[in-house]
C-alpha cells in the first residue's frame, strides 16, 4: 500500500472515531496525595477529552483527499 494512501485511510478512520465520540471521551483520573504521616487520600476526578466536530471533519474530509491523491499518481 502507498504511504500516502495509508496516511489517507489512517486520518479518515480518527477522523469518523473523533465524530462518533464528539461529546468527548470520559475517564476517571485517580491520584494518591499524601495526607498526613500516616494516611493518604485517593483523589477521584472526572476528565473529558473532546475534539472539535469541526476538526475531526476536517481530518475526515483531509483524508479522503489524501486517498483520492494516492489513487491517482
């Protein structure tokens, strides 16, 4: 497969996954603080990691017209 044909499929597949998830992607992040001497707090905390629809269109449409470059040289 051509390299720029493969960078075509690759962007156009995070692309469509960044749309499919475009309310974000959500995780618990846990951290251990320490407290006292003796103990030590775990810290649970939401985190969302999004990505604009407007950029994930933009990496799908990108992709399609790395593919369609590749297929015709």
């Amino acid at each position: 497969m051509k390299p720029l044909m493969l960078a075509g499929v690759v962007l156009t597949a995070l692309g469509i996954i960044a749309l499919v998830f475009a309310s974000g992607i959500h995780y618990t992040a846990r951290e251990t603080r320490p407290h006292d001497s003796d103990t030590q707090v775990i810290a649970k905390q939401d985190k969302i990691v999004s990505i604009p629809p407007v950029i994930a269109a933009l990496a799908v449409v990108g992709g399609f017209g790395l593919m369609l470059l590749a297929s015709r040289k």
